[in-house]
C-alpha cells in the first residue's frame, strides 16, 4: 500500500520544535519531500538531522513568517527544490501573553497578530500562488481551540486564532477557481514548549486543573495528536474536506 503523503512536496513552518517538528518526523515517515522552515535556525536544522537520520528527504530555511519578501522566498524555493508544491502545514505560532485586555499594548496587539493571523495569511496567499500553477494543491493551517471559544487573560491570542479559521474560511471558498484545498485544525492544550511556558507563569497555575478537566479524554495532547491530523488533510483521503476546522482538543470545545 502507498503510504499517504508519498511524493508530494511539503512546506512547514514551525518546525524547530512542538508539533512542527512532530509533522516533520510524521510527513516524511508517510513519503514527503520536506521544506521545513522556522525563525530558529538551530532547531529547524535538528528537526532536519531527525528526518535525515530516518531516511527522509528535507530542506530547510530560516524565515520568519511575519515578513512577505521571506514567505515569497520560501514557496521559491519549494519549487525550485521540488520542481512544483503540493501543500503547506503553517504551523508557526507564537504564545499568548497572559495579560488583562486593558493592559495589551498596541505593540503587544502585533506581536502576536502579526505571526499568528498576518503570518498565517501571508503563507496561505503565496503558497496558493505557487500551487495554482499546478492546478492543484492542499493547505493546513495551525489556529486553536482558541479559534472557536474565549479565556481569559488572552484577547490578543483567541483573536489571532479566530482570524486563522476566517482566513481559511476564505481561501478555501476560493477553491474552485485555484484547485487548492484549505483546512485547519484546533488543538486544544498539547505538550511543547508553549505550553510548558504557560504552565509555568503563576498567573496560569490557578486555570491548570480545570483546563485539564476539560479535556475529557484525561490528558493534554502530544504534538503527535495534531500532526496525524495534519498529515491525513494534507493526503488524498481528505480530498473532499474543504474549509474545515477540524478540533483536536481531547473534548476541550464540547464543554
Ligand atoms: N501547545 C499548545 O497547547 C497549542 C494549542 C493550540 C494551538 N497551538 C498552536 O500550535 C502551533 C505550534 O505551536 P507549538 O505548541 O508546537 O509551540 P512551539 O513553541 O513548540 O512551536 C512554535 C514554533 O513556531 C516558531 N515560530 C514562532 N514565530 C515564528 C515566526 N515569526 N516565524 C517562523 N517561525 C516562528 C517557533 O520558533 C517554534 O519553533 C502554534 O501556532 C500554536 O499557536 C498550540
């Protein structure tokens, strides 16, 4: 049997660490061809040794998703490594910033924006680019379980990530015209250094156990979780899924 993603060539961003790095190890173990970026060299260039070492094949670049001229060099240099691309997991993310509403910052307001909404947009319109030349093409986009429902202290996060469900909304409707399909999916909390951050500011603690409740299968999740589900929208079996946001949240937006 062919394994799922076998030939076809994949960007992801994200990839130094958390679930980018799990879907990078898990896309190449189902046959992509990898381009995998992040704005930390020297973990996007040991995610790449892990795919290498089990026999995967990888590119890399460091890019930061936030700035247009770096997005466009990197769907470049997709196709330039692959002769063309055949979907994109945008992954990178930054985390929220654990503050009362009335005290974000506009500066605060981008910083997180400016990755988690402007970098999610910026990826989804030159890859889409980039594939349309193929008539072809699959998307998955990293929002949240924040995309769908609100907590506290992290206005700026839940709006970031309600904008990537809008975006992929959106370019998805546009695919009968470009051929490309645009999913996202919802993770709820999932063990990675963001929420090892999280966990560990004090403001956070009092929220951990009625976090963890909400989980209903009794546990937080494994960057594996989401990356399984990435890689099965990215593959043909998912060919008539179009504009979904998938939850991978163990229960969490049921409650
Ligand atoms: N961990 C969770 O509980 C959780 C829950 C819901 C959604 N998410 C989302 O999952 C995605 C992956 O996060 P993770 O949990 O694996 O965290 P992580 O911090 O381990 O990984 C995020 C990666 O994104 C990279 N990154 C951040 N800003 C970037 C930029 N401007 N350009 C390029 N790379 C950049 C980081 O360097 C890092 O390698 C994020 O979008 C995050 O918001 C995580």
């Amino acid at each position: 049997m062919a394994r799922m993603l076998e030939g076809k060539s994949i960007i992801i961003t994200g990839a130094a660490s958390g679930i980018g790095r799990a879907a990078a190890r898990l896309f190449a173990e189902a046959g992509a061809r990898l381009l995998i970026c992040d704005w930390n060299k020297a973990g996007v260039d040991e995610t790449a040794d892990m795919v290498r070492q089990a026999g995967g094949e990888v590119g890399t670049m460091q890019v930061d998703v936030s700035d247009e001229a770096q997005v466009k060099a990197l769907t470049e240099k997709g196709v330039e490594l692959y002769g063309h691309l055949d979907g994109a997991y945008n992954n990178a993310g930054v985390q929220m910033l654990n503050k009362l509403t009335q005290d974000l910052t506009l500066d605060d307001w981008h910083k997180v924006n400016g990755v988690n909404a402007v970098g999610i947009f910026l990826c989804v319109k030159h890859e889409i680019a980039a594939m349309r030349k193929s008539g072809r093409g699959a998307i998955v986009n990293t929002a949240s379980a924040n995309g769908v429902v609100a907590q506290a202290y992290s206005t700026e996060y839940v709006a970031s990530k309600h904008a990537v469900i809008g975006i992929t909304r959106g370019a998805a409707s546009e695919a009968i015209e470009t051929g490309v399909r645009v999913n996202c999916v919802l993770p709820g909390m999932i063990n990675t250094p963001m929420i090892v951050d999280l966990v560990n500011n004090p403001e956070f603690r009092p929220h951990y156990d009625s976090a963890l409740a909400r989980h209903t299968v009794g546990r937080f999740g494994e960057p594996e979780d989401v990356a399984y589900v990435a890689r099965f929208l990215l593959s043909d079996q998912a060919a008539f899924m179009n504009a979904a946001a998938v939850a991978v949240d163990g229960g969490y937006t049921a409650r």
